[in-house]
C-alpha cells in the first residue's frame, strides 16, 4: 500500500468532508493552543527575525489548515507591538500530501487574510501563504529555512504498513483485525512500534535540518494512555463493521485479513525516546490532553450521565461515524471498493451509540532545535 497516494482527508466543503466533520481536530487545537502561544513568546524574547517562516505539517483541508497559523502570527504581531518595532514578513506553508484538497484550503484566503488585519493598523506586516505538497517523513524546506513547525493530528499515520504482518506464503498475521488488538499476537505490536520508530525518527532528522538553531517545534498527535484499551476504539469499530459485512456476503472475509491500518499510537516514553535519540531537539514540555471521540454533538454523554436520551445516543455515534468516515474514507475506498462505504459507516455508528462512550489521548510536545 502506498499510503502517500491514498491517504487523504475528505476533500470539499460537503456533508462528508474533513471540513465539516473535523470539531474533534479542532478541540485539539483548541487544547493546545496556550503551549503554542508560550513557544511563540519564548521564541520572540531572542530574536524576531524580518522573515518569520511558520510550517503547518500535514494541515488537510478546511478551517483547521489555517488555525494555529493564525495564532502563531497574531502573537508575532502583539510581541512586535509591545516592543515598538515594525512586524517582520510571514511565510507561512501549507504541508500535506500531493492528494490533499488544497483548494479548499486557498478558498479560505481571502477572510483569513482580513482577519489578521482587523485593528493592525502599521503594526501588520507583510503575509505570504504557500502549499508544499510532500511527505512529511523526509525534506520538504531549504536548510534552515524554519522558525516555527506546528503538526497536529497528523503524525500517527504511519510513512507505510509495517512489514511482518504475513507470513512467507502471505497469510495473514492479525488475522480478523485491522490493527493491534487486545487479542494480536505480541510480534503485531513490536512491527507497528518499528514502523513507528523509522518513520519518527526519519521526521526529526529532515526537520532538525530545516529549522533554525532556536527555533520551535510543537507536535499533537494520538498517543496510548498506559491503559491503551481506548487506543483500540477507532481500529475496533472498524472491526466489527467490515466483519459484519462479511457475515452479509458485502466483502470476502480475505479482503479484511489482508487489510492492515498504517497508524500507530505511541506511549509517552517511545516518543520521549527517540527524540532523546536524535539530538537535535531539547524536550521543553510533554503533555498528554483526552478528547471524547463524539465531540460535537451538543454536549451529549450518556443515558447514564446528565439525563442524555437514547436520541443523544445514536447522535453519538453517528457523530463518531461522521468523524471516522471524513478520514479514513479515501483510504478505505482503495481497498474495499467505494460500493460498501454507506453501509460500512452506517454500522460503525450503530455499534459506536450501542458502546461504551470513549476519549482518546493525545500527546502535546514543545521542543526548541539545539545548537
């Protein structure tokens, strides 16, 4: 499978897109915004250099692409304007892969550019805004070229499948599942944690020659808790839906057990690891935030909690549905076929109202490149 060419958002403004369907990426952001905020400060206290060049890695599409840009330069031009000195340039890139619906992203232009302006005045410097489409696991950018890199809930997805997960005739490793599971064999576990690690590591060594000696890094993405059950809860969803449809004769059982997620969620300490391995990078904060998988539904939590109705259930998981299905349809298409994708999330949203309410963990990490 090559991920670079299949793994994309939703594209377009639709009932469907990443655009209308990413509240969840957004409360991330939302979280981690103070982290962003203090690096920008700390970065400006040393130096304000006249051409301020921010990364976004791995932005997608719709409003969240613009978000954390958008805090990072508003801070710029305060800092600018409490010292008494005239606001530096900005160039700000767009990184996500070649499929990524940029479109929809330069669309928003025209109001984000008015948005900054609003009570500027002289204190609004220059802002360019450009795409560079390419992995994020090698070089995107000239040599130090970068003051500021920001990456949210991107960096979970994986450069490529692990290998290993089949045997030397091809049968399948993780038979009846699509990731690692309560139920998979130990060796499932330590090829994704493999892939994980190159891919990590590769990450920190093209940005380690990009970004300026000072400059500022901050990464969100999915993590495990030390109790990882709720890691799972995306990949057993998905699980158990596709296994219904083979029940139904929709899909052959041989479509799922050759299907394996190019996503791995790392604890703390693996991450924490290999940026102590690299060097390049001194670790300034580490912090671990939960989310509910159905943020976006009115406040919903369950027949249990607050007097939620069986109504605010299936809102739930429809919710969750929407979410999953705005990122991982594109991916999902290439291998089982566009035919299944409306009864495939249907069932994913009956089974996500009918379990447990569940969070997921991220990981926010502030780190400054070494000299």
């Amino acid at each position: 499978m090559e991920v670079k060419n299949i793994l994309n958002m939703n594209g377009g403004t639709g009932e469907m897109s990443y655009a209308k369907n990413s509240a969840l990426q957004n409360a991330v952001l939302s979280t981690a915004k103070p982290i962003v905020k203090d690096a920008t400060l700390d970065l400006c206290r040393t130096t304000i250099p006249e051409r301020f060049c921010i990364a976004e890695l791995g932005c997608s599409s719709g409003p969240n692409a613009l978000f954390m840009i958008s805090e990072i330069i508003k801070t710029v031009y305060e800092r600018c304007h409490h010292m008494g000195r005239p606001a530096p340039e900005i160039q700000a890139h767009l990184n996500d892969l070649p499929g990524n619906d940029f479109n929809t992203v330069f669309g928003l232009l025209p109001a984000f550019y008015r948005n900054l302006s609003e009570g500027k005045g002289s204190h609004l410097g220059p802002c360019f805004v450009a795409a560079m489409p390419g992995s994020f696991y090698g070089r995107l950018f000239p040599s130090k070229s970068l003051h500021f890199v920001h990456s949210s809930s991107s960096l979970h997805w994986l450069s490529k499948v692990p290998q290993g997960l089949s045997a030397s005739d091809n049968t399948p490793l993780n038979k009846g599942r699509v990731y690692i599971s309560k139920t998979s064999p130990p060796y499932v576990f330590r090829a994704y944690l493999a892939q994980f690690q190159s891919d990590f590591s590769q990450f920190l060594k093209s940005r380690s020659e990009e970004i300026v000696v000072g400059g500022r890094m901050i990464l969100t993405f999915m993590c495990r808790k030390s109790t990882d059950t709720e890691s799972y809860y995306m990949w057993d969803l998905l699980t158990l839906s596709l296994n219904e449809l083979v029940l139904e004769g929709l899909i052959e059982e041989e479509k799922v057990d050759s299907f394996n997620a190019p996503y791995f969620a790392p604890s703390l300490e693996e991450i924490k690891w290999e940026i102590q391995k690299e060097k390049s990078f001194a670790l300034e904060c580490m912090k671990m935030i939960e989310i509910d998988w159905d943020t976006g539904v009115d406040s919903c939590t369950t027949g249990e909690e607050k007097g939620c109705s069986s109504i605010d259930t299936l809102k739930s998981g429809k919710r969750v549905a929407m979410t999953l299905r705005a990122g991982l349809e594109t991916m999902l298409i290439n291998h089982f076929g566009e035919e299944i994708m409306d009864q495939l999330f249907e069932k994913m949203g009956n089974i996500a109202g009918s379990m447990k309410r569940a969070r997921f963990a991220d990981v926010v990490i502030s780190t400054v490149r070494q000299g």
